[in-house]
C-alpha cells in the first residue's frame, strides 16, 4: 500500500483518505509507531518556493539506526554525502535528476520527484502500525486519524499533531479554525482530463473520485491562474500513482498542457 503526497499539500493515507494540509514545519510523515523498537521514520519539511507553490525541501529518514537526509540532487547519509547509486546494510539508495528512491530491505520503499511529490510504499506487516501525515495504515478510513475516541479532527488539527517539536524552528502551525474551503466547480474539466484516452490503463487501477476532488481543489485554489502547477500537479500524480499500481499511462503532455 502507498501513501503519498503531493501537489498543493495534498495527502492520501494508506488507508485512503485524501487530505490537504498546508503546514510549513517539519512533519512526522509515516513512522513505525510501536511502543519497542522502531524500525523507521520518514519526516517532511515544506516550504513556498519562489512561484508560491509548496515544495519539499528536504526529507529526513531514519532505517533502523542508519540517518538519510534528502535534498534536492543532495543525498545525506550519516552525515557524508554520498554518490548514488549507494549501498548500506539494507539500504539501497538510487537518484537521478527526476527521482530520489530508497528500497530498504525492512519493507519500505520511498519515491521523490525532488520536488512536490513524495510516495510510500509499506509492507504488510506494518498494518496498524504507523503514525504520522500517512495515518495507521489500519485498512479502514477516518478511524484513528480524523476520528479518535469521541473526538473528531478536522485535517488540519490532524496535521498540527503530526509536528517534530524542535526548539529553534521558526514556524507557524497553520490555523485549525480556517479550514480550506471545499469546492464543486470544475469537476466537468478535471473529469475530461483524467478520462482522457492517454489514461484508459489507469481507471480501474485507481480510485478516480479521489484524483478529481483533489483536481478541484486545486482549480479553486488557483483562482483562474492557469500556471502549470495549478493544472498538472494532481494529475501527474494520477500519472505517477497509476505506474506504481502496474498500469501504463500514455503520453498526456502536450506542447501546449503541462
């Protein structure tokens, strides 16, 4: 199963839910969360890049006792930089100028496009055992993220408990009162693009409705600017997603989209 995130903050959790949240701190992403020894961590941090769209800046791991730090074309291990391909015990790191990828032998494989979009992909034996932005990976939605106890969390609640506390960051947890306004313009358009023939191999693949939300969602944010992140980054996403669960999506890039 895979967790993933990407584009305008949005988050889909292992078991499914898909989320925004606009955090700019540094985010406990998935973790195993059990009582005795953890066998990985994967922190986010985000910022605005210099269009205004959300990034991510760097990505700290943690497999077994071995430290990984990412930066765009940087890779970090225990402290020295290191040239891809790189191997250590269990850890196999490759990059090249698109993607940074980490398979580790424990059950984890990590993918980042070095820039807004970073997946997860988790072995089994990790079920109900995770915490984080990707939730517990449990089989079933909304309980333990947005539902707990008799508690509920709107997102963005959700997302402020998912923070690294670090002393000296200087970073304002986003307001949990203002939640992102839903929106239900554009469904004709992001329906069209992501039925497109290029996409045929992918629908039954993924659940779609998720991908058009998400893509409508990202039309109202973008207020009628029509830039390249606005349109392309969910469904690069789709794209990336539908690759990943084994389908072949065709060429959706034209001269003039994307």
């Amino acid at each position: 199963y895979v967790c993933s995130t990407w584009g305008n903050n949005h988050f889909k959790t292992f078991d499914g839910d898909v989320y925004q949240f606009p955090g700019i701190c540094e985010y406990n992403f998935v973790s195993d969360c059990r009582e005795a020894y953890k066998e990985f961590s994967v922190h986010i941090q985000r910022a605005l890049n210099s269009n205004g769209h959300p990034e991510i800046q760097y990505i700290l791991m943690k497999i077994k006792d071995i430290m990984v730090y990412l930066k765009p074309n940087l890779v970090v291990v225990e402290g020295r930089i290191v040239k891809t391909p790189y191997y250590t015990s269990g850890v196999l790191i490759e990059s090249n100028e698109i993607y940074t990828k980490i398979y580790a032998k424990l059950g984890m494989v990590l993918m980042w496009n070095q820039q807004d979009a970073l997946m997860v992909e988790l072995d089994n034996k990790f079920n109900n055992h995770t915490c984080g932005l990707c939730g517990d990976y449990n089989g079933i939605q909304i309980y333990n993220e947005f539902i707990s106890g008799d508690a509920s969390y709107n997102s963005i609640t959700y997302g402020n408990m998912q923070k690294i506390s670090k002393p000296n960051a200087k970073c304002e947890d986003p307001d949990e009162t203002q939640a992102l306004p839903s929106c239900n313009e554009h469904r004709d358009e992001c329906q069209r693009l992501l039925t497109s023939p290029a996409f045929a191999d992918c629908r039954l693949r993924l659940n779609l409705e998720m991908y058009i939300q998400a893509c409508m969602q990202d039309k109202c944010a973008c207020n009628g600017k029509e830039d390249s992140f606005c349109l392309c980054s969910t469904i690069s996403e789709y794209s990336r997603q539908c690759s990943h669960a084994g389908g072949r999506p065709g060429e959706w890039r034209t001269q003039n989209f994307c």
